[in-house]
C-alpha cells in the first residue's frame, strides 16, 4: 500500500547547532584518546621523550629560557642583558644586538669600557629587553639548523598524536552513536530534536544508510576540505542553508532527510513540509537493519 510521510525539516539554526556540538564533543574525545592512550603510545615507541629533552637542552643552552617552579620552559623575566650578550656572542652576531642598542637611544656607548651603559628608564629599558628576546627567539634560535630539525619532527609527532585520537572520535560521534539511537541521530541531533528519516522507506534511516552516509560524510565534508581548504564543507554547509530540504551533500548522495523529532505534525507549514512517498512493506522492519 501506498502512503505519505510528512516530516518538519530540521530548522537552520537547529542543524548547524547540532553540528557545533557533534564538533565539540569529537574535539573532547580527542583529548581524551589523545592523553589517555596516543601520546603515552607514541611518547614510548618512538624517540619523542629524546627529542623534547633536545630542545629543552638547547633552549635553556641559548639563555632565552629557563626553568620554572614546574619544571617547565619559560622565557627569562630578569638579567636580560647577559643573557642575550651570551646569545649573540654564541651565534656571532654581537654587533646585530650593539645595533639594536645604539639605535634603541636608550644606551650611551662608554669607549673606557667597550659596552654599552643603560640610560632609559626602568620600564622602557625592559620592553626593549622583551622585544629583543622574542626577536631573537624567533628569528635566530628556532629557525637554527639544529633546532630546527629536531622542532620539526617534535611537532610531526605532536600532529600523529592528535590525528590518530581524532579519527576514532569521527567514528564515535558520527558514526557508532547514530547506529545505538532509535532515530539515527548523533548527540547534537538528539539535544536539538533532529533525527534521520530514508527518503526511500519514509521511516528511519536504515544502519547501512547511516553508515553510507558516514562514510560520504567523511570522505566529502572532513577528508575533502583538508584538501580544498575546506571548500568542500562550505559547499554543503551552503547546501543545508538554500535547498528546500535542508539537504547536505551527504543527505543528497544517501537520500535521507534530516528532520525535526517530534511526532508527525499535519499542521506544519507547508513551506517546512518534507513529504515522502512510500510503499508500506511492514513498519517494524523499516529503519531496523
């Protein structure tokens, strides 16, 4: 038998909300992997603990930094001028940092002694100091060779440890948590009353449309808009806003509609109407496998 499904499609604002939240909570579980299981794993199979003592070495070896109560690097906050005479003089580029005074007016050259007298203020003589650590951090010491090389790896690492955690929170949120709730629908969706209908069955979505769709989702909106610098993913958030169904790309390609999850409403404005043709072929099996 023939019949009609009429759903409310899910509101704008609704549908981008529920996306934010699915983002924060990807971006929690990610934390959590990440400390709990991927960084131990990558800190104890690889030479990661060898190369961040390797720059804390070389960082507190430049006198840029030291260390603080927690044992953590901080950037010197006292006895700023022998520490960056030291610096230059290691990367033979004192007369770069006599520059810097002369032209700063806030030293007088004293020829009895060959250095460099202070004569600005208090406050004026500090930023200067400041300015000139950061300048000399950033400009000499991390683009160093040495440095360089093994800041570089560190942060490849840094980067697998995140990117190994987020892609079982993908599959989490999007993923396994739609196929447990009744309605298809992810944590987002089910706070802000969304589920997922077939536009084939007009019931539920089915577990291989959810996982279809999943997959869609991930290869055009996540994988895709590394690629595109996010192209891709604007282009169905753009989609969502214009078509009449509030369709994604991935909704488009796995026909399925995201809904409101109220009960079936006759009074709904026709404008929000999601109208979906259906053969009944036994409501307890739609949505089921």
């Amino acid at each position: 038998m023939k019949k009609i499904a009429v759903y409310e499609r899910g509101k704008l604002l609704r549908r981008f909300g529920a996306v934010v939240f699915d983002l924060i909570t990807v971006f929690i579980f990610t934390i959590i992997f990440a400390s709990l299981i991927t960084e131990p794993l990558i800190m104890n199979f690889s030479d990661y603990n060898v190369l961040y003592e390797n720059i804390r070495t070389q960082s507190l070896e430049s006198r840029l930094y030291i260390l603080n109560d927690e044992g953590e690097l901080d950037v010197i906050t006292s006895n700023y001028d022998d520490a960056l005479t030291y610096f230059y003089t290691n990367y033979d580029d004192i007369e770069n940092y006599n520059q810097k005074k002369a032209e700063s007016n806030l030293f007088t050259y004293d020829e009895t002694t060959s250095s460099y007298i202070e004569i600005g203020s208090e406050k004026d003589l500090k930023e200067f100091y400041r300015l000139t650590v950061i300048e000399a951090r950033d400009t000499i010491l991390f683009t160093s060779e040495k440095f360089y090389k093994v800041a570089s790896k560190l942060e490849a690492y840094n980067f697998l440890i995140i990117f190994i955690a987020c892609i079982p929170s993908f599959f989490i949120v999007f993923l396994i948590i739609p196929l447990i709730f009744y309605d298809r629908a992810t944590i987002g969706m089910k706070l802000l009353k969304l589920k997922l209908v077939s536009k084939r069955s007009g019931m539920i979505a089915s577990r291989v449309e959810v996982t279809f769709k999943f997959l869609i989702f991930l290869l055009f909106e996540v994988i895709a808009a590394v690629y595109t610098f996010g192209l891709t993913a604007v282009i169905s958030m753009i989609m969502v806003a214009v078509t009449p169904a509030r369709t994604s790309f991935s909704d488009l390609i796995c026909s399925v509609y995201t809904v409101d999850s109220s009960e079936q409403n006759k009074n709904i404005k026709e404008i929000n109407q999601i109208v979906i043709p259906y053969y009944d072929i036994g409501e307890k099996e739609h949505g089921q496998k």
